[in-house]
C-alpha cells in the first residue's frame, strides 16, 4: 500500500518522532480520514510496515524434512540471515536503535513481528525433530535462540554496523553451516 511505503521512507528520513501521521497520507496522496481509519496510530503504521517486509517473498513457507536436521535448519538459518541482510531491514532496525529512548515498544514490536515468525517456526522445527527421535533438545526455546544468535551475531550485526563486514552471501551460507554444525554437535541424537 502507498501508505506503508510513504511511511517507510518518512520514517528513514526524519525519524519516526518526527514524521506525522499527517505527512504519511500527504506523500501517499491518500485522504487523512482514510489513513487514519486504517492506521489510528503511528505505531500501527510502523508494525504494517514490519509486517509488510517479513511476509513479502519469505522463503520459509512449506513443510521441512523431519529425519534431516541439518537440511531443516540450514534452509530456516538461510531465510533468516539473509533476510535480515536485507538493506531495509537493516534500515528499520537503525531506526529503532535511535528512536528506542524515546519509542522502546518499537524494538519489541519488530521483535514479535520479525523474528518472532523464524524463531516459532524453528521452535516448531525443533519441537517435532525432537518428538521424531533426531534431535534430543531439552530447551526448545533456549536452542532457537542460540541459533539465531550464532547467526546474526556473525551475519546480521557486522554488516549493520559496516557494510562488507558481514562477509558476501557464500561467506553468510558458511555462517549458518557453522551454526547448524554447532546445533547438531549439541544436540543430535545418539545413534
């Protein structure tokens, strides 16, 4: 919708203290009522937006393959590296790194909304992986976490901080088989 893309770049520009509902519908060249009818708040235009980023073209639709830990979590630690490499969403979360002091439900927000949907599909993963008998995982949540961590903590903050230090995508793959390596040495289960 023209509203979330007005906002976004609203947002990146001036911050998002600074934009107004007001502005948004101007640069959108939609009527104030229907904005407002449809985003009462600026807080509900920026989860749309968030929304909007995590739903388009996400690559973690589908049922991965219970019996291959390493094939499952691969592919679900690609889709989350390389979408938080996304430039926008390195956008969205400097915005929030500075208006958090001012806005702290921000960061929560892209929480939920953004890696809340990898971390429960991993947990999900990881939950029947475990009931199968491949995985032997006594804390499902502490083990997603850990693993989105291992990632992003190589992958995602390095490139957020510099562009280029999070390596290209062959050096990303590398990453998140680090990752599923380290997963499975924890926690594969004994044959």
């Amino acid at each position: 919708m023209a509203a979330v893309r007005a906002a976004m770049e609203l947002f990146l520009e001036q911050g998002y203290e600074r934009t107004s509902l007001l502005q948004v519908a101007k640069r959108a060249d939609v009527s104030t009522a229907t904005l407002f009818k449809r985003y009462p708040t600026k807080a509900a235009l920026f989860e749309s937006i968030v929304e909007e980023f995590w739903a388009t073209d996400v690559e973690c639709s589908g049922t991965l393959p219970l019996g291959n830990p390493a094939k499952a979590l691969r592919k679900i630690g690609l889709d989350y590296a390389l979408r938080m490499r996304r430039p926008e969403m390195q956008a969205i979360y400097r915005l929030i790194v500075a208006e958090a002091p001012r806005f702290p439900d921000l960061g929560r927000l892209l929480f939920d909304k953004a890696k809340g949907l990898f971390l429960a599909r991993l947990k999900q993963y990881l939950t029947s992986e475990t009931r199968a008998g491949g995985l032997r995982v006594p804390d499902i949540e502490i083990a997603a976490l850990q693993f989105l961590a291992l990632i992003a903590g190589r992958a995602f903050w390095p490139e957020l901080l510099g562009p280029g230090c999070g390596g290209d995508d062959s050096a990303v793959a590398g990453i998140v088989d680090d990752a599923v390596a380290m997963m499975l040495a924890r926690y594969a289960a004994a044959k």
